[in-house]
C-alpha cells in the first residue's frame, strides 16, 4: 500500500513539472527556491484530495508513517496548525506530538553524544 501511495505522489510531482514546464518554466526557474517551493505546494494541495479519497486504514497508515518519520520541526509545525483550530481534541493532539518533538529531540541529542 505505502508503495501505491508513493507512487501517486511521485506522479503528481512529475505532472506538476510537466504542466510547469509546458507553461514557459525554464531549467533556471527550476533552480530557484521560491519554484521548488510552489510546485510542493501544488503537490500538497493535489495530494491531499489522494488522502481523502484513501480507506481509513490506508489514511491510518498515511499517518503513522508520518509520525515515525517526521522531524521534531515538522512535529511543532503540525502541532502549531493543531492548536490554530480552537478545539480540546486538536489541542491535545498538539500536546501530543510536542512531547513526542522533544523526545525525538532527547532521543537525537543523546545518540550524537554517544557517537562523540
């Protein structure tokens, strides 16, 4: 299934690039920060009705391998749009994956000790 998934994303990027370049894009524009940045965007826009259209198993996994994987960063960003929403479960969930940042923070933070 992760593969699946995968593979519809890699294909919105190279659709996103298609539709960009068939647009004027040049090879410098695709050098450029502020480009990487909207075709992500636009991915993420387009990914996301994916998602919605995923069985709630497929969405679990979705969202379990994101956390397994996420930076502390990415953590407190989504913990952040969390608390945005004004509602008790988000903000717990906010909580929740702040605590996991800092553990992951902890956990890093001692392996680079070890390794020094």
């Amino acid at each position: 299934m992760k593969d699946a998934i995968a593979e519809k994303i890699r294909a919105l990027f190279r659709a996103e690039f298609a539709r960009m370049a068939a647009r004027g894009a040049t090879g410098a524009d695709m050098q450029e920060e502020a480009y990487a940045q909207m075709i992500a965007q636009n991915v993420a826009r387009r990914s996301w009705g994916v998602f919605l259209q995923m069985s709630e198993e497929d969405r679990l996994e979705v969202w379990r391998d994101f956390i397994q994987n996420a930076s502390a960063n990415e953590l407190r960003d989504l913990a952040a749009k969390l608390r945005a929403q004004h509602s008790h479960d988000a903000a717990d969930a906010a909580y929740d994956l702040e605590r996991l940042a800092d553990l992951r923070e902890y956990a890093n933070a001692v392996r680079l000790e070890r390794c020094t």
